[in-house]
C-alpha cells in the first residue's frame, strides 16, 4: 500500500518557519477524515469509526468550543492527528469518543454495549477524575495525571490520544484568557512535551514545544522567530551549495541517500540560548542536514563521505546506532567545519530509524497483541514498568508527579553494568540512582561502589562509559541524607517509601512504649484493660487498625496520656464496680532511650547529648521525641508546655555512636591542627568535621565535631586531649 500524501494534520506538523503566516484551517470534516483513512485501514474499520463519530456527534450535540464552533470539531482533529501517525482503528475510535464521559452524561458502560470493552478502557483512561474531594485545583489535576499514567501502563494507546487531545488544544489556544493559556503552556512544557520525547514522537514533541513557547512568551516567540527567518535569507545561498557537495560526495561514491535540509523548531534554538546564556548571533546550529540511507552499514560510509568533504570538529560525533537513547532513538550526529569555518550540523540514520525518531513508540507498536515490535516499544515498555514502581513508592498524587516531571530529564549518561549491560540515566545521576536502576533491593542495601575499580562515594555523579560496581550488605538500609543527591523518580520514591515505612515501624514501638508507660500512671497495662476497650478507644478516635493509633502516639501527633486517661476513665475492672469516679494517676514513669528507637527519637544538634547526660525529651507533632541535654539553653521556652515534655533516661546498657562539639583553644604554630587530628584518633574517635579562626593571632580555635559512645568516653578523649602541649583551653559546647 502506498504511502499516503501529507494532509492538513501532518501539514501543521511539518510547517517550516517561513511559512507559519499561513495558518491552516483547524477544522476537519469527517470526510477528510475518512477519506485519509481509507488509505490505509480497511472499510470495515472505517466504518466502525464512522460509528463513532455518530456516537459522539449525537453525544456533544448541543455543545460548542469557546471559538464557537460545534464541539465535535475537536474530537475529528484529534482523530486525524492520530490518523497521520498511522494509528489502529480501535484507537482512533477511542479518540473520537475521548471526551464523552467526562462531557456528556454518557457512561463508560455505554460505550461497552455500543463499541467493546478496549474501546471503553482507552476512553475511560483518558477521561480525567471530575471528583470534588480535592483540596485544590494542582491536587485534582496530579490525581488525573496519576489515573492516566496508570492507565497507560495497561494500554500506552492511552497517553497517545492524550497527546493529541493535547496538541489539538495548543494549536487553538488563542481563545483562551492569556493567564490560562500560560498555565497550559507550561503544563504541555514541563508533563506532556516530554512524555512524547520519552516515547521517541519528536514531530508531536517539537510542536507541542512550539506552541507552547508562542502561547508562554509571545513577544520572545515572535522576535525569535523574524530572526530565524531572516538568518535563512542570508545563509540560504551557502545552504544550497553545502547540500549540493554532500549529495554531490554521495553520488560519486554510491551510496543512495535522500538528503535534507532541516531547521531546528524554535523552542529548541530559544532553550539553547537560555542554557548558555548567549544572543541568537553565537548560535550557529539552527539549521543542519539529515542523510537518510538503506542499511546502517550506509550509515558509517556516509559519515566517512561527509568527512571527506568538510572536516569533522572533535569532540562532537555521537553514535547513538551502538548506544541508543532511552526512546529508541538511533542515528549517527556530526558537526563539521562548514565552508567559511561555521559548524553544519549532520544527522544519519535508515529509513527504519527515521521513522522510528518521527513517530516513536507509535511507529512499531503490534496492536493486536499489546506487545512491543521494537527496541523503541520496549524501552518504553521499561519506562512504564519504572512509573509503575514510582507509583506504588508514592504517598500522595502530587509526589507521584513530582516524581515522574524528575524523570522527564532530556539529557542522558549511559554507564554499564560488572557484565557489560548499558544503564540509561538522567545526566546528574549518582551512585544511589544507577543502584536503584539496577534493582530496588540493590538501592535498599547499598553501602559501597567503584567505578573501573576505583572506590567513590554513594553521591558521586556518573559520566558516560564508567563501569559501575555495586556493594550490598544486608543490614544496611537507606539514608535520610540520600534524598539530597538521589535524582531519579525511582530512587527517590523508592527510598522516601521505605523510609516512611521504617518511620511508621519505629513510631508503633515507640507508642506502645509510651502508652505502656502513661498506663503505669494508673496502674494498669494493655492487657489488663482488655482487647474490647482497646477496640472501642480505637473506634472512637477514629482509626482502622489499632497500631495506626500507636503509631501517632509515637509521632508526637496524640498525646500518649490523653490515650491512657482515657483508657483508664472509659473501663471499669473488677472489684471497683461501686467506685465510680475517674481513675487517679500514681507516680510518673520514665521511657528509656535505648539508641535504637530509629527515626522517631532525634537527637538535637543544638546541645548533642549523649549516653550519661541529664536528658529532657520533648514532642514535636509528626517527628517524636527530641532527646536534648538538661542543660540546653533552648529548652527554656518549652518549659511552658509541661504537656509537651517526656520524661526519658538513657538504658543502662545503650551501643552506638553520638556527636559532641568540643571548643579547643591551641597554640598557633605549624602541624597544631595534625597533632589535634592525632590525639582524637588515639582515644578512639572520628573527627566528622572542624573548622578553625584565628583567636588573636597567638591561638587558633579549632570548633570539632566528633563521635564518642558515652560520657566516659568523652572523658578519656578530652583527657587525651589536655595532655597535649598545644592544647591550652578545652570546653564541651552545648546550646
């Protein structure tokens, strides 16, 4: 069959610059529709989309667009948009009917009898959540957003009709108030242009980007764009002669090639000047040329012929044949040294490849059995599985996106595996990032790599063709701290859910602890109350399951003795039935602090406490417990909120390590911070940081943060220290 002429849809795709005065008209007549889709499905297709479109029309019957025309216009464009890509029948029905149950009183289970249950689903996942339990606008559209992705992860058709309801959208955008036509722009900016260039669909991409630039910053569109324009008459004689000698070079040495003059897209010439900071005169590259050829075996001797002709610029060829990027795309990218020194741009890829860097995921998707037919489809079969794991990772709609725009990332590294696998990453990407991509138990246990066998720091940043190695040990688990050069959605998700759930561990034992201890104050324990009125306590607050209680009791969230009064008020026991009266608290009891509470007891930084001290501990609402020393002059203000305070000791026996600041006051000579440094190590201790100032000239003071396990510890450390003769003054600082 052969290839169908461009039509209105795909004419409005490949507008060049030149010619954007002359806008096309936007609205499709089903026959155009129909008549471009007989070029390529069958008339029994057809007609069933026919069938649609009077479902739908009937549907939007009394309805219009803000332009004014009748609304089932949209949903024909978005169709033919589809159409131009070559799209599956059931798909292009479901573009036709994509807003009806959220428009139209018409429900999914309509469209099951009318069409099929795929025809449903698709429309269905599209469809965004018109719930009214939101607490605001960014909250509702990050739970549609949400809904669609998962959709896609069942059908990547889904985010398919989604773009082109998209792109439909910006191309008449001009009907909208410029405030909504701004906040539409950069939605399509920041979510859906990069979801298409994730999915390889760089015609839709570059538009979407196009338009959304001309609706965000129209003055700067504009004024770009005469640029553009004008540095094409200027170069346009040079253009023709560079296009002559390569086709020229190609001929002489057989090679068969379709060679093409291309112009980058706008928003991609503003992007670089925006990233490097430079005016329109110092970039060279708006405009390049694309070889298509037969076979990748014509692709390297069409690189050597280019060669041949102007010199290639080191340091700026890349072979993305070999090493595809995460869409699929492949190719081979040149700059060479143009005739009056200027670079050219040179892009060489098959007909296959070409294809696939135009339509992406849509250009080898088999329909009929949801599979993928390609290397592109299969990666983003891999992308989807990754959203997935991010999905399941996230506690809320609005971190689920926040999450997917971190992955949305257009640059790229690629590393590799101990065996040779390639890891396609976000540029920026650490240690902690390439140990989740290889595996979530890889991330969860991490504790050491190399890169080509040399040891680095989890938050080093990868560079392209480091080997990376991976260390694991089993008790490890993930870090706090990791959150703050973790990049990937994957890693960040993954360590912010198991953290919260370690979180949650830690606060029902914590809680249980404390209720146990305020209970005392009455004379009793859980078991002696009884499962019935802890069931009925449980009700009354409001909580599924009982531990969900405890684990707020240890978060700060409830107070441990209001739960326990309660408790005490709410049962009579034997023996007291003639009693009446509230239950009366007896002496107080103390939590200990064995070190090993996790992440609901802190310790704070202001004082350092450590084993031996005096404590205090005090309640933050959501974090625990803050164990700060006796002494801390920043407890004087809590004092206020006896309501806030805990009663806490340390347990007899407690391991670990804590933090202590000493002030050491030293002499001012050569080797004084060496000798210091030594001393501490001699006592067992690690330096974690020290800064130094000049006192007056004679003394330098030294401010050392160290770990110690106890205050015996500190005592033969600062006793170490005291001996050595440098050392003139020597102080522990708290608050």
């Amino acid at each position: 069959m052969s290839e169908p002429k461009p039509s209105i849809g795909d004419t409005q795709l490949d507008m060049p610059l030149h010619n954007e005065k002359r806008q096309p008209d936007l609205r499709f007549l089903i026959s155009d529709l129909t008549s471009y889709l007989e070029t390529y499905l069958p008339q029994k297709q057809v007609s069933e989309i026919y069938r649609a479109y009077l479902f739908g029309a009937d549907a939007h019957i009394n309805q219009k667009r803000l332009s004014g025309e009748p609304y089932i216009y949209h949903p024909i464009a978005v169709s033919h948009i589809l159409a131009t890509m070559r799209m599956d029948h059931k798909c292009i029905m479901a573009a036709m009917l994509h807003d009806v149950i959220e428009d139209t009183p018409t429900a999914k289970s309509q469209l099951h009898e009318q069409f099929d249950e795929e025809v449903a689903e698709l429309v269905d996942g599209v469809t965004k959540l018109t719930s009214l339990d939101f607490s605001s606008r960014e909250e509702a559209q990050a739970a549609s957003f949400q809904k669609m992705i998962l959709a896609m992860t069942k059908d990547i058709r889904v985010i398919l009709i989604k773009l082109a309801d998209r792109l439909h959208n910006m191309r008449t955008l001009g009907v909208m108030r410029p405030e909504k036509a701004r906040r539409i722009a950069s939605e399509t900016l920041e979510i859906y242009a990069p979801i298409a260039q994730r999915l390889g669909i760089s015609r839709l991409r570059h538009e979407l980007e196009d338009l959304a630039f001309q609706a965000h910053w129209p003055m700067r569109y504009r004024i770009l764009r005469e640029a553009v324009v004008k540095h094409h008459g200027f170069h346009k004689e040079l253009t023709s002669g560079t296009l002559a000698a390569i086709r020229g070079q190609l001929m002489r040495e057989k090679i068969h090639a379709d060679v093409v003059y291309r112009e980058k897209h706008l928003f991609s010439v503003y992007r670089k000047m925006r990233d490097r900071k430079v005016p329109f005169s110092e970039i060279a590259d708006v405009v390049g040329f694309r070889i298509i050829v037969d076979d990748v075996d014509a692709c390297y001797r069409a690189l050597g012929s280019v060669h041949h002709v102007y010199a290639p610029r080191p340091g700026r060829f890349k072979d993305y044949i070999a090493i595809p990027k995460a869409s699929g795309y492949q190719a081979l990218h040149t700059v060479l040294v143009g005739p009056h020194g200027g670079p050219i741009e040179v892009q060489i890829r098959t007909q296959a490849m070409d294809q696939v860097a135009e339509s992406g995921v849509a250009a080898h998707w088999n329909y009929k059995s949801g599979e993928a037919g390609s290397s592109t489809a299969r990666n983003s079969i891999d992308w989807l599985k990754n959203l997935l794991d991010v999905q399941k990772d996230s506690a809320n709609p609005m971190e689920f996106l926040e999450n997917v725009k971190l992955d949305l990332f257009p640059g790229e590294v690629y590393v590799f595996t101990p065996k040779g696998k390639i890891i396609v990453l976000p540029k920026g990407s650490t240690i902690i990032d390439f140990a989740y991509a290889v595996h979530s138990q890889v991330g969860n246990h991490c504790v050491a790599a190399r890169i080509d066998q040399r040891m680095v720091p989890l938050k080093t940043r990868l560079h392209n063709g480091e080997t990376i190695e991976i260390h694991t040990a089993e008790k490890s688990r993930p870090n706090p701290r990791w959150l703050d050069f973790a990049v990937t959605s994957k890693a960040r998700a993954s360590i912010r859910s198991y953290l919260k759930n370690l979180q949650r561990q830690d606060a029902v034992q914590l809680g249980a602890q404390l209720l146990a201890a305020e209970l005392q104050l009455y004379g009793g324990t859980l078991e002696k109350y009884g499962q019935q009125a802890i069931e009925e306590i449980r009700e009354e607050l409001g909580y599924s399951e009982f531990d969900d209680l405890l684990a707020d009791v240890g978060l700060g969230n409830r107070p441990a003795r209001l739960v326990a009064k309660r408790l005490a008020d709410g049962v009579v026991e034997e023996g007291d039935a003639g009693s009446g009266g509230e239950a009366q608290p007896l002496a107080a009891q103390r939590v200990n602090i064995r070190g090993t509470e996790g992440m609901v007891v802190s310790y704070a930084r202001c004082c350092h406490p450590i084993p031996g001290d005096p404590i205090i501990g005090t309640f933050h609402p959501g974090r625990g417990i803050v164990v700060h020393h006796a002494t801390c002059p920043n407890i004087s203000d809590m004092r206020k909120y006896p309501e806030n305070w805990v009663d806490v000791a340390w347990e007899s026996s407690i391991t670990g390590s804590f933090p202590v600041v000493l002030r050491v006051e030293a002499s001012n000579q050569p080797g004084v911070l060496a000798t210091v440094a030594s001393a501490i190590a001699d006592a067992g201790s690690n330096i974690e940081s020290i800064r130094t100032d000049d006192y007056d000239g004679r003394i330098s003071v030294l401010i050392v943060t160290l770990s110690v396990h106890d205050r015996r510890h500190l005592s033969r450390l600062m006793k170490n220290l005291r001996h050595v003769p440098v050392v003139n003054r020597l102080t522990r600082m708290i608050g």
